[in-house]
C-alpha cells in the first residue's frame, strides 16, 4: 500500500505545475475576451460603460494578470453578446484562435502600416465581382439618399440596407452614445464592419452610407470597387432646411455659423464625392424626376 500512494503521489501534478495551468488558463481567457471586443469593434472604455466592469478589471483580465468573479465575466459576456462558454474558448474552433493571433499582430504594427495591411486584405479577400448589382449612395444628410434609396429598393424589390443602423446594431447603442462613449476611431471600425458585413450578404442591394464615409480612402476605394456608387448631392441650402424639416435641430444649437460650416465641409469632401460613378443633383427637381435619374444612372438588370 505504501508503494501504491507514493507512485498515485508520484504522477499527481504539483502545486507549481497547478499554478502554472491556471496561469495559461487566465492568460487565454483574457486573449478570447480581447478577440471577441475587437471583433465587436469595442474600446476597452466602451465594454466598460456596457458591462458596468471597471476598465481596471478589463485590462487585468486581457492581460491574464488577475482573477475576475463569475458574475463579472457573465456582465462582460452579456456585453459581448456571448455565452459564458465562449469566454472559457468552450465554442472557440481554430479559426477563431487564429484570429486572435491575427488581432494581437495587427496591434503591434503602426497606424500607417495598419491602413496597407486592410487594403491589401480588401484587395486579396473582398468578393468585388459583382459591383453592378449593388448600388451605393454617398453624400450628406438631407441630399436624398434615403428616400431615393427606400423607393428604389422597393420598387426593384431589392434590400435597402441603411450603414447608421447596422453600426448602432453592431454596437448595441446608437451613434451619438457610440462617439460619446468611444469616439470617431471606434465608430469608424464599426463603419468598416458593417459595409464589409453588408458586401458579404448581398449581391443585389442598395446601400445608403453616412455622409463622412468617403473620407476614408479605404472606404471609399472600397465602395468604388464593390459597389455603383452615386453621389446624391443638393445645394446648402437644401441640405440645411430638409434636415431641420426632419426634426433635427442639432445643426443649429449653438452654433450661428452653421451654414458657414456646412458649406466648408461641403467643400472639402467634394474632391472625394467625385469620384462616384455617377451624380445626381436633387434640388429643384421633384421626387419622381431624382429617382428616374437615379434609375437611368443605374444601368443594370435590377428587375427581379
């Protein structure tokens, strides 16, 4: 009997070796956590802010450097829109920790290098073979983009597929809490994710992007290479009143150079709305007349 507990003793693992296997264990839940907020598009603030988890605590979990309760991982998890088991890698396959070692990679390169690598990606893995079955509207808010959008979409009978809601769908909140929370970086990961999600889903559909998109040349280049792009375009003038018509009184609160801004930003944006395909300018024309132009613009069997 002697002999027999020395050997069980023997191969039972020490407490060095039971230390270590927690270690590894922490460190890969914190490296699953930090996937799924990255591919969330989230900021360690904005999981914060959501699952009422201390920033603290996030990056001492990330980090694999400190223990966390059970009901803190299941608020983060909630926040992630995870189950529990998927923090513990139970659902996790091999593409999944690859794209872990992927997203450590990419943080370890500088923002400039980080631009080259999406676009050689986009270049490399976004399917662009069917860009004249996907029409894509840019242009600022109150050019038309989401009345000619919806009537065109439904008289083709063609998904109508509006970026602004994909994203605060992706984000689980909407956009002025998204740049309040997390600010322009964050939104622009959760712009990139749902154009990309969108592309993914649809060979026919229309899309209507947020007015500022077209500063990201990635972005753009994108769209010009997936998608007929048009740009909906109408004076300042227009622009300002038929956002206001809509109730929104934003432009105008604090803010007496409103106009003045409008035109500026205008102008620095009109070099990037150029390079649509195709223009469509909406005042001074009727409802009917934009979307004939727009139609006559779009020369592909949409017709289902």
């Amino acid at each position: 009997m002697t002999i027999k507990a020395s050997h069980m003793e023997s191969q039972m693992p020490s407490s060095e070796d039971n230390e270590k296997q927690q270690h590894q264990e922490l460190i890969r839940l914190g490296s699953i956590v930090r996937q799924l907020r990255r591919a969330k598009g989230m900021s360690r603030k904005a999981l914060s802010e959501v699952s009422h988890v201390s920033e603290r605590h996030l990056a001492q979990l990330e980090t694999g450097k400190g223990n966390i309760s059970v009901i803190l991982l299941m608020r983060i998890a909630k926040a992630l829109d995870a189950e529990l088991s998927d923090l513990f890698g139970h659902n996790q396959n091999q593409t999944s920790m690859d794209d872990i070692l992927i997203s450590d990679l990419v943080q370890q390169i500088n923002p400039e290098d980080r631009q080259r690598a999406l676009q050689m990606l986009m270049d490399q893995f976004v399917n662009v073979d069917n860009q004249k079955r996907r029409l894509a509207l840019i242009g600022l808010r109150g050019a038309g983009k989401s009345t000619l959008g919806r009537l065109l979409a439904s008289k083709h009978q063609l998904p109508f597929v509006r970026l602004v809601n994909e994203i605060e769908q992706l984000a689980g909140m909407n956009v002025s809490e998204i740049f309040s929370l997390s600010g322009e970086e964050y939104y622009r990961r959760l712009e990139q994710k749902a154009l990309l999600n969108t592309l993914n889903r649809y060979d026919d559909c229309i899309i209507e992007t947020g007015g500022s998109i077209v500063t990201d040349l990635n972005m753009l280049n994108l769209l010009l290479k997936s998608c007929y792009v048009v740009w909906i375009n109408a004076t300042p003038e227009d622009h300002m009143q038929r956002v206001i018509d809509q109730g929104d009184m934003r432009p105008l609160q604090n803010n007496d150079d409103a106009m003045s801004d409008l035109r500026r930003i205008m102008q620095q944006r009109e070099t990037f709305y150029r390079q649509a395909h195709g223009e469509i300018f909406t005042s001074g024309k009727s409802i009917d007349e934009c979307l004939n132009s727009l139609a006559d613009l779009f020369p592909i069997k949409i017709d289902k």
